[in-house]
C-alpha cells in the first residue's frame, strides 16, 4: 500500500509540474510562429492572351478573402512563369523586401513538367539546374534567389479535381454517348512524355465510367507538338475510326485564344464533315470552384506544416 502511494505522489508531482513546462514550450512555439511572416504565391505558366491571365487572376481573388481569413498569412499574390509582369522574380523581390521568412508557392500546373521540376524550382533558387538556367537565360526568364524559405506544394494531379472537371464539361455538350468518343488535347511535355499520357488515360477512364463513352484518345497542342493542328486532327481521325462523333476538350488550365481557337480550333475544320461529326465549345479548367478549394486546401495543410 506504501509503495502505490509512493507512486501515485510522484505522478501527481510529475503533472503538477508539467502545466509550467507546457506552457514553455507552448510560448516558445507562439513566439516562433510570430516571428514568421508568411506569403502565398500562385504560379502559373503565363501567356501572351489577356483572357488567359485574367483567368489566372480571377483565381487569385476567388482563394485570396479564405486564405487571409488565417491570420498566419500575411498575404497572396500571383506570378506568371514567362511573357509577361508580375514574374516570379517580381513576387519574390517584392516578398523579401517586405521582410517575409516563409513563401507558400501553389504551382497551377496539371502535372509534373519541366517547368514545375525544374524551371521554377531554379528561379527561385532551390534548385541548381544550368541546362533549365540556360534554358531560362534564353526565354530572358529572371532567376532570383528568394531569402525567404520557399514550401513547394504539390500539383492538381495529386486530387482528381482533373477527373471531375473534364467529366462535367464533358456531360454538358453530350449528345449520344454511345456513339461518341472522347479527344482530350492537352499542352504535352516531351520530357514527361509518360506522366502526361498516364494523366490523359487516367480522365479518359475516369469519363467512360460515367458517362458510358467508351472511346477515347488525346492529343498534343504545345511545344511537344509544334504548335501543329495536325495533332489535333489525328486525335479526332483516331476515335471517328469506330464512333460516329467525336467530343473535343481543351485539358488546358485557362482560355488562350491561340489555343483553343487557332490549334485545336483548325485541327477540328481539316475533318471532313466536321460540323456534324465534332462537338467542341473551346472552354477551359477555369473557373472551377474545386480548383480553388484545393489553393485553400493545400496552402492550409502547409501552412500547418511549417
């Protein structure tokens, strides 16, 4: 009986001094966080299409009253990769002259490339690529190297907000699914030439489970492809082999008219009878609300990781 009292005090005496401890160590995570200033940077490719960069910058303002609503944050801004102002290199510049430590950077890209593996990693300098720097050099791309802490976050392949998306803007101009096929056409990248066909698979499967259009393939419309409609068009040759129409869609994150219009929007009239047998509205990802669910998404989970 001695012994269990014994026990049951030096317990009590271990509790009664661990308010003082915790409280410690609770200040000194309370004074860390406050030292912190932290910003969030939305990156996307850039395009020379005022349409596109609005589209960019109407995803900006639809995350940005949510994201500031955690007092931890002390901003949000946008940058474009190449073409045109704000650049990375803008951002970045403007984040260490407001005295920021910590930069949550939220890549708008569909998948891995070399732009998210290497290009924006070297301009902000967590990466030492010279064939991405030079590469860059060429594009007259700014490389800086940020002094605040840079948090990369991962890409929209990781949700299969891709999946949803193209499976409603899909519904939305079927007609006949049991005799229409699926052309997705996308940017492409050559040097991810697997993880862009695996993606495009991937939303072709995904859209047949739910919509019962079973034929599907994909098509390139970047520099993968030259820019060349042709690409386009044999895409669409592919599923009119054995359906009778073919539903095009843009896997392209934002409307540009150079795209949407001119590549794919040729690639469709060199099909013979393309007024009847291809359905095509030259939309884009954006606006799409689970989009911008998953900034607000992703920048939290980081944000609470630091």
């Amino acid at each position: 009986m001695k012994n269990i009292l014994a026990f049951l005090l030096i317990v009590v005496s271990i509790f009664a001094c661990n308010p003082e401890s915790h409280t410690k160590e609770t200040k000194e995570v309370k004074d860390a966080e406050e030292d912190k200033k932290v910003g969030v940077l939305l990156v996307n490719h850039g395009s020379h299409s005022a349409t596109w960069r609005q589209a960019l910058l109407d995803l900006d303002s639809s995350v940005r009253e949510t994201i500031l609503a955690d007092e931890r944050i002390a901003d949000v801004k946008t940058a474009f990769m190449e073409y045109t102002e704000p650049s990375i290199a803008t951002r970045m510049k403007e984040f260490d002259k407001a005295g920021y430590t910590d930069v949550i950077v939220v890549p708008v890209f569909l998948t891995v490339s070399s732009h998210s593996f290497d290009d924006i990693p070297t301009i902000i300098g967590l990466k030492e690529d010279p064939v991405s720097a030079e590469h860059l050099k060429l594009e007259k791309i700014e490389v800086y190297k940020t002094q605040a802490t840079c948090h990369v976050t991962p890409l929209l392949d990781f949700t299969d907000i891709l999946q949803k998306n193209i499976l409603k803007r899909v519904k939305s101009i079927s007609r006949d699914s049991a005799n229409e096929g699926l052309v997705l056409i996308a940017y492409g990248d050559q040097g991810y030439d697997k993880e862009w066909s695996d993606l495009m698979d991937t939303v072709g499967d995904y859209v047949a489970r739910n919509t019962g259009i079973e034929s599907h393939s994909y098509g390139w419309c970047g520099h993968i492809a030259h820019y060349d409609p042709r690409k386009t068009t044999e895409a669409i040759q592919k599923v009119l082999e054995s359906r009778e129409q073919a539903i095009v869609v843009p896997v392209l994150v934002a409307h540009d008219e150079t795209f949407q219009i001119k590549i794919i929007g040729d690639g469709i009239k060199a099909i013979p009878g393309h007024e009847q047998k291809v359905i095509y509205k030259p939309d884009a990802i954006l606006p799409d609300t689970n989009v911008s669910q998953w900034i607000i998404d992703i920048v939290k989970i980081t944000m609470d990781s630091l």
